[in-house]
C-alpha cells in the first residue's frame, strides 16, 4: 500500500500539474477566473489516475494517456458545476460552488467551456485509435447526463427500485470509472480482451464508490468526511440505503421514511433516527456487503492482465475505494 500511495502522490501531482496548463487565457474574466477557480479545487483525480494506470496495464506508457486522463478529469469538473446548479449546492469540496461565488449563468457557462476544453485535450492524444477514444469518451458524456436525468426524476417518482438506483448510478457515477479504465486501455494498445476486463473493472469499481459514498454520508466521522454526516436523509435523496429501508420497514419506521420522501427532507435532529433504523434492518451491513462483492468481482477480471507493478497499483485502488472512511 505504501508504493500505491507514492505512486498516486505522482500520479496527482503529474495530473495537476497539467491541469493547471491547460488554461492560459485571462480574458473574458468573467469566463477564465471562474473557470480556474474550478480546476483548481482540488479532488481525489480517481478518474485520470485510472487512465494512466490501465494504459500501463495492457503494457502502454502513462504519458502517452496523460491529455486523456487531463480531458476526462476536466469532464467530471463539467458535471460538477452543472450538478451543483441544480441540486442548489452552496459548497464544493470546502468551498463555494461556481454559482454561488459568481451565479448561475457564469456556472452553466463554465461548464459549457469545460466540455470544450475537455475534447480540445482529449484530442491532443497521440494514438491510431483516436477515433475509438472519442467514441467511448463521447458516449460517457452522453450517459452521465442520462444519469443525472434519472437523478432528477427519481426526486419526485414515488417508487424508485434498487434496480432503478442501481441503473441511474452506473450512468452517473459508474460510466465516466469505466470509461477512464477502458481509454487507457485503448490508447495504450491493449488487446480486445484486456479492454473489456478493464472496462468491467471499471464498472464494477465505480458503482462500488458511489455505493460507499452513500455508506459514508451516514457512519463517516464528520471531520474527516469533509461535510455534515447525514445530508442525502436530510435532503430525503433516494439512496441505496433509503430506498430498501422504506422497502422493508414497518409502522412508525416507515411513516417516518415516508415522510422524509415525501417532504424531500427533515430537520438533521431526525438523522439520528434514520441511521438506527438503517442498522435495526441490516441496511447499513447490506451496502458494505455490496460494495465488497463488487470490488471483488471488479479484482477478478484483472485476472486477465499479465502481471504487472500497474495490475498491483489497480488492485492497490480497489483497496483504498474499499478501506477509505472519508
């Protein structure tokens, strides 16, 4: 573990580094300062650090996938900017979002201009597949906004399955993991199979994350989580826990769920009661099962790469998404 965090320390810095290149304008200033301020709020790079990651993998160089890693980071900021104006997000990662420091059209502008400065990078990639590498990175677009759709409505749908759930975040969450694992793959020449295992891989990894950022907006310790503990039952969000707690409760456990759903929120004095119930229903073990099944089936399709220190690292990601409580 001590080399995977080495590595990823490099890794971040190599991926941050560029980021902060990728943008040398200054003017219009209502555009660049915000825009910047973006780039520059920092983040875990999961998904870049994939891409190098499986490049090397399937036996590529790293820096060959180093403006697709940029791009797909640049992506991600994209869908943050326009997630946080329609949630009505005050704050990101400690601090305020794009359209609270400046508003609203500054922010869906910016995250317009994300996009295009996402394939401005993408397509600096030195690869003959470039066309394929578009393709997937086009179609992960496509899917996170048919994610955040499903989000949306799953606000005001009443009955919201886990396979609902589960689909609406292997689009939103899952498909930009997969996609940073399968480009890597690609641009650094791996074979049909090895894409596909990464691919899966990918999948696999990303539902398992979203899955444990639910887990952890509920048992996480609030200094090191970042952010109040309890805030998706307190905005009454259909998460994986909410959804089969409603499914299995019963009397003054499920008025009180239902009331949370209905209301789409509760005071944070009823968090309390909410996490209890979660436990008394095994919920709270179910999602840990989850995300440990998912992260050991995401491992076995690495079977398939030869063995490598970048397979070691791939494994060494999957721990740190299993073991991380913040």
């Amino acid at each position: 573990m001590t080399n995977f965090k080495r590595k990823y320390r490099a890794y971040k810095s190599l991926i941050d580094s560029r980021l902060a290149r990728c943008v040398t304008k200054n003017d219009p200033a209502s555009l660049y300062k915000p825009l910047k301020y973006i780039l520059s709020g920092g983040g875990k790079r999961i998904r870049p650090l994939l891409i190098l990651l499986s490049c090397e993998a399937v036996g590529g160089k790293a820096r060959d996938a180093l403006h697709a890693a940029v791009a797909i980071e640049i992506v991600h900021n994209f869908t943050l900017v326009h997630d946080d104006i329609m949630d009505h997000a005050a704050s990101r990662r400690g601090r305020p979002t794009v359209h609270t420091q400046w508003d609203e059209n500054v922010a869906i502008l910016v995250g317009d201009e994300l996009v295009a400065l996402a394939y401005r990078e993408l397509l600096k990639t030195k690869s003959p597949a470039i066309a394929r590498v578009a393709e997937i990175f086009t179609e992960g677009v496509v899917e996170v906004c048919e994610g955040q759709a499903y989000d949306k409505e799953f606000e005001t749908q009443k009955n919201v399955s886990l396979n609902d759930y589960l689909l609406m975040i292997g689009k939103k969450t899952g498909k930009l993991v997969a996609v940073a694992s399968e480009i890597g793959a690609v641009v650094g020449g791996g074979t049909a199979a090895e894409i596909r295992a990464l691919q899966s891989y990918g999948e696999l990894v990303g539902r398992a994350f979203q899955v444990q950022d639910d887990l952890l907006d509920v048992v996480a310790d609030e200094k090191e989580f970042g952010k109040t503990i309890g805030g998706d039952i307190v905005e009454g969000k259909k998460t994986l826990l909410m959804i089969e707690a409603f499914r299995r409760s019963r009397g003054a456990d499920k008025k009180l769920l239902r009331s949370i759903i209905v209301n789409r929120g509760t005071s944070a004095a009823r968090v309390d009661d909410v996490r209890e119930i979660y436990r008394r229903y095994g919920i709270i073990e179910e999602a840990r099962q989850l995300i440990a099944r998912d992260t050991e089936n995401a491992n076995r399709h690495l079977h398939v790469l030869r063995s490598s220190d970048a397979r070691a690292m791939l494994y060494g990601f999957s721990d740190m998404l299993l073991k991380r409580n913040y």
